[in-house]
C-alpha cells in the first residue's frame, strides 16, 4: 500500500490534468449563475462519465476518496480562476 501523501499527490496530478484538459477543449466554462460547490460537484460528474475523462477519475479514486477528490478539484478550479485572471489583468 502507497503512502497516503503519494496517494493525494498521483491523485492531485491527474485532477490537474482532467481540469486543464477540460478547460482547453472548452467542455468546461464558470458560469456566474452556478454557485462554486455546483460547480465542482459538475465538473466531478463531467470526469465520471465523460469517455475523455472516466480513466482519469476512476484512477483518482483508486488513489483517494471522492469527498478528497472534490476538495482537490476545488483548490485546483481556484487556482486555475486565479492564474486565469492573473494573464488577463496583467496585459
């Protein structure tokens, strides 16, 4: 059994890949009219049953579980709103 600090870390790199893949084939785009939490809960289902993303989450939940899984999703659609923002306000 892995450690569970390389667990979340393999868990943690793919939901990076998953939510860059979705925002760069623009599957995924904020909409103000859905509360954050709708949000990640969506974009959770979108990686379940999506052909293009179901490997990539069923490998995070080999590594975590889905209540660890949606916290990481959050962190990272925060982090990608904030890098996101950053580029556009800096021109």
């Amino acid at each position: 059994m892995k450690p569970v600090e390389e667990r979340i870390s393999e868990a943690q790199v793919i939901i990076k890949k998953l939510i860059s893949k979705a925002y760069d084939s623009n599957m995924v785009r904020w909409n103000d009219a859905l509360n954050f939490p709708d949000f990640v809960h969506a974009l959770w289902r979108l990686f379940l049953k999506h052909e293009s993303f179901k490997e990539g989450a069923k490998k995070v939940l080999d590594n975590i579980s889905q209540d660890d899984a949606l916290q990481l999703i959050a962190r990272e659609v925060n982090s990608h709103q904030l890098s996101n923002c950053l580029l556009y306000t800096s021109d």
